[in-house]
C-alpha cells in the first residue's frame, strides 16, 4: 500500500457521487422520459426533446457529466499501486466509453434534431438511434457507478486491515 494523501477517498467518494448522478439521468431517460415521449405526436416530441437539449446545457448537469469523467481519472490516479485501482480504473474505462458515445452519437443526433423542419422526418431520423445509445450509456455509467462502489469498499477494507495490523503491532511491542 503507498502513501496516500488525505483527499483520496474524498475524490473517489465524490467521483462515485457524480457518476451515479450521471448513471441515474440516463436511466431516469431510458426507462421514463423517452418511453413517455413516445406517445407524444411527432410535433410534440420533437419540442420537447428540443427543449430538454437546450435546458440539459446548464452548469449543474454539467459538473456532474464532466465532473464524473475528470473525477474518476484524479481517483485513478490516486490510487495507483492500491489494491482498489483496478475498480477505478474499470469505472473510468467504462464512463471513457459512455463520454464517448455521448459525443460521437447522442450529440449530432440532437444537432440533428434541432436542425429539421420537418416533425416525422425529424423524429424518424432520430428516436431509436438515440435511444439505443442512450441505453448504452445507461449500462455503461451504471457499471462505472457498480465499480466506484466496488473501489470504495476494497479501500475501506485494506485501509481497515492495514489499521488492525499496526494497532496490533503496537500492543505487541509493548
């Protein structure tokens, strides 16, 4: 075990934070918000997915969405050497991922969107593609946040048995 400062779990506690926030929007979309939507008519769905694009860009969203992503790699970094990096590093690898999609799928699909006239050809283009990416970058926060959880409890495991054994050595010795 190496020398960690006193922000380490800190950073990891908060990377597991901003992670579920961000795991929990992509779920609350993939199994509420976009099957509500598609009752709606074409119109409608559009305006309101217009919408939820436009409002979604705000600075509270945005910290955690990024704040995940730069979080996660301070936590890795940390904890390089401990017996929890791998979880950290699986988490990071996996939200790398879901950033990704988000930025190579889920945001020209609502460039896309906002870009079309018409109502049907616009939500034609565009519903089941991001939706499916959306389930993917459900699934794949969700695992982030299941990994950061798992770091937490290996590091509070070897930090405790690292304590154990030096409190142990100390009654030892005396």
């Amino acid at each position: 075990m190496t020398k960690q400062s006193g922000t380490t779990g800190g950073v990891l506690g908060a990377a597991t934070v901003a992670m579920g926030l961000i795991a929990g929007s992509f779920y609350v979309f993939a199994c509420a918000v976009m099957p509500g939507l598609a009752r709606s008519d074409d119109r409608v769905y559009v305006e309101v997915m217009r919408n939820i694009n436009d409002v979604i860009q705000n600075p509270v969203f945005m910290l955690s969405f990024l704040g995940a992503l730069l979080l996660t790699g301070v936590a890795a970094w940390q904890g390089r050497g401990e017996p929890h990096r791998q979880w950290v590093w699986a988490a990071l690898a996996a939200y790398a991922l879901a950033f990704l999609v988000t930025v190579v799928f889920s945001i020209p699909l609502n460039d896309d969107l906002d870009a079309a006239g018409d109502p049907a050809a616009a939500r034609a283009g565009f519903e089941d593609a991001w939706v499916a990416w959306n389930v993917v970058r459900a699934v794949l926060s969700t695992v982030a946040v299941g990994c950061l959880a798992r770091a937490l409890l290996v590091r509070g495991r070897s930090y405790t048995s690292a304590y154990l054994a030096s409190a142990a050595g100390s009654r030892a010795s005396r």
